[in-house]
C-alpha cells in the first residue's frame, strides 16, 4: 500500500513539474513575439513606407504637402484663416466622418470635424460658397486623399461660432 501511495505522491510530482516548465515556456515565447515599435528608417524599408516615400516624391504628393506647409503658420498659431465652402461632401471614398471641402487662400482642404449631435445641426447648415473662417491645430495627409487634412476646431459664420470643438475628457 505504501509503494502505491509512494508512486502516485512521485507521479503527481512529475506532472506538476510539467505543467509548471511548460507553463514557464509559453510565458517566456509570448514575451519574445511581441513586436517591438520600428523605427523611423525601417519603417522606411517596409512596403507601406516605400509606397509613401513614392506618394511623397509624385507630383499629386508634393502638391499636397505643398498645400499642408501653405498654412502652416496659421497652424501652428491657431489664427483665423477665411475659407469659401466648395463642395458639402467629401471626395469618394473617404471614410474620415462629417466634413466638408473648402479653398483657402486658392487651395482646396478637405476640413474634418468631430461634432457631438448638438454642434450637427449648425454644421450641416453650411451651403456652397458660404464663407466662414477657421480655425485648426492640425493639418494632416495621407496618400489615399488627394487634399489635406483640416482638423475644423473652430467655425464661424458671418460674426456666429457654428462649431467649436470640445476637447475629450481625459484624452490626449
């Protein structure tokens, strides 16, 4: 009786060592497959950054960013800039949420908002050549559009704020 007792004490022994090593295994290859961040220069090297790199260098890429360094300065000062509305929808395609075309100062900008449904209702009063002033804190692109991107976090139609964007509770 002592001898079975013996080798089931043993046997229990051997499989929770097992299980234990096998348990260290799968922590320590999890560890190790989570990819580190790249690099600017290699993301540079992957399919996705060559395919910038390309866009950046096409003339439709250095008409683009041409157009985002145009208003750089009232970027980066969060000052007024005047704006005609050119179109009410956004080009084909686009999935960057309620926004509207404008031209400043000659060029065409998609001009992207984030309303909360009470600011909706004012911005979907705009109409085609109203003319409205902005303000914004960011100018992006990429390379499915062909216009940059203006974050809208302010508009003002003749002398009356129709939108002023809220910034997030808690975000960055």
């Amino acid at each position: 009786m002592k001898k079975i007792i013996y080798a089931l004490i043993l046997l229990l022994v051997v499989v929770s060592g097992l299980v234990f090593a096998n348990r260290e295994i799968k922590d320590e290859t999890s560890k190790k497959s989570t990819p580190k961040p790249l690099t600017a220069a290699e993301w540079e090297t992957t399919p996705g950054g060559i395919e910038y790199k390309k866009w950046k260098a096409s003339p439709e890429g250095k008409k683009v960013l041409a157009g985002a360094a145009r208003i750089g300065k009232h970027i980066s000062d969060s000052s007024n800039m005047e704006a005609v509305v050119t179109s009410l929808s956004l080009p084909p395609g686009s999935r960057l949420g309620f926004g509207v075309m404008a031209r400043i100062d000659g060029v065409d900008y998609i001009l992207n908002f984030d309303p909360e449904k009470s600011q909706l209702e004012q911005l979907q009063s705009l109409k085609v050549n109203d003319k409205i002033i902005i303000k914004s804190k960011s100018v992006s692109h990429a390379p499915k559009y062909s216009y940059p991107i203006v974050r809208g976090d302010y508009v003002e139609r003749d002398g009356k704020i129709i939108y002023k964007r809220t910034p997030r509770i808690g975000g960055c």
